[in-house]
C-alpha cells in the first residue's frame, strides 16, 4: 500500500502537483506528524498535537496540494529517530521557515543555533533576535514554533532556569532535556 501511495506522490512531485508531503514517524512520546515541501520540513507535529488539524492548516497556509507520501521523509525521520537513541546531536535537514515570519522566524532561527546539550534563556534569544525587550515574543515564538524537535525550543528556559512551557507538555520538554545531558535523571 504505501508503495503505491509513494509512487502516487512520485509521480505528483514530477508533474509539480505535490506541495506538502507527510507522513508520521514514531517517537518516544508518540507519533509525530512530519511535513515537507520542496525547500525543506515545514512541520513537526507533536503527540498531543491533532494531525487532521495540522493539515488543514498546511493546506491553508502553504497550498492545498497535500499527498501523504513517506520517501520525501525518510531523512527527517532517519534523523529524528538517531537523536531520539542519543546517537544524533545536529540536525542537518533543510529547512522551510515560511510558517513564521518577522520576529518569530527571526527568534525561531537563534533557538536553531542553539547547540546540543545547551540552553539559552527567552531573554537572550529575544537579544539574538535583534530586540531584548520582547521577551513574551520569544516565547510565544517558542509556543508557536512549527518544527519543534528540529528547531530545539526545548533548550529555552526562563531567566531563572525555570523550565517555561512547552508545546508538547512539560514532562516531553525535561526528557528532551534529559536525553540531552541538560538536567540529572
């Protein structure tokens, strides 16, 4: 079946009918839901994130050309499942950032810089983003960020060390940063 489904979506990709690919890859936490584009993962969906909504809102803001198809995928769920054994500390995906924009893209791209294993605070990211008083913007940036994993928002914490929120709940956060040597077990 998912043969035929890939070379549906080939075959749509060779006639400039395929936009947003996706497929799901397994986690620690549950399925993720992933999403490309020709330039690069547009979308990780996480657990307790509704997919059906992630889609329609792909269809609305990227194009309405969405195919499910896993082999445009494969990398991002190759690398995402080396990070999840601790084996991987540097994603090397391409990117699409058009989800976001502005401030948000802007903050977005300093938490990618982030390395593994570090932390920065909302404040020095919203600093790295080009304005040290929009620290709320960082954050909601954090909250709004359509590549979390990949684009590590887990890795930024509250000025105090405190752990802030996170999209996929809290306990996903602490073990992501657990995995990463960040906090003792």
């Amino acid at each position: 079946m998912s043969i035929a489904i890939d070379r549906l979506a080939e075959r749509a990709a060779a006639e400039g009918l395929l936009d947003v690919a996706y497929t799901t890859a397994d986690s620690p936490f549950g399925p993720l839901l992933l999403a490309t584009t020709p330039r690069g993962l547009v979308r990780v969906g996480l657990p307790n994130q509704d997919a059906e909504e992630l889609l329609v809102d792909l269809a609305a803001r990227v194009s309405p050309r969405v195919l499910e198809a896993t082999a445009p995928l494969d990398e991002a769920r190759r690398e995402l499942d080396l990070y999840f054994e601790g084996k991987l500390t540097d994603f090397e995906l391409p990117l699409d950032w058009q989800l976001s924009r502005d401030f948000r893209r802007r903050a977005l791209r300093a938490i990618a810089r982030i390395p593994y294993g570090q932390t920065r605070s909302y404040t020095q990211i919203a600093t790295s983003a080009g304005n040290e008083r929009a620290v709320r913007a960082a954050g909601t940036a954090c909250g709004t960020n359509p590549i979390p994993v990949v684009v590590p928002c887990h890795r930024v914490l509250r000025s105090g060390g405190g752990l802030g929120g996170y999209g996929g709940g809290l306990p996903m956060k602490e073990s992501l940063l657990r995995l990463e040597g960040v906090l003792d077990d």
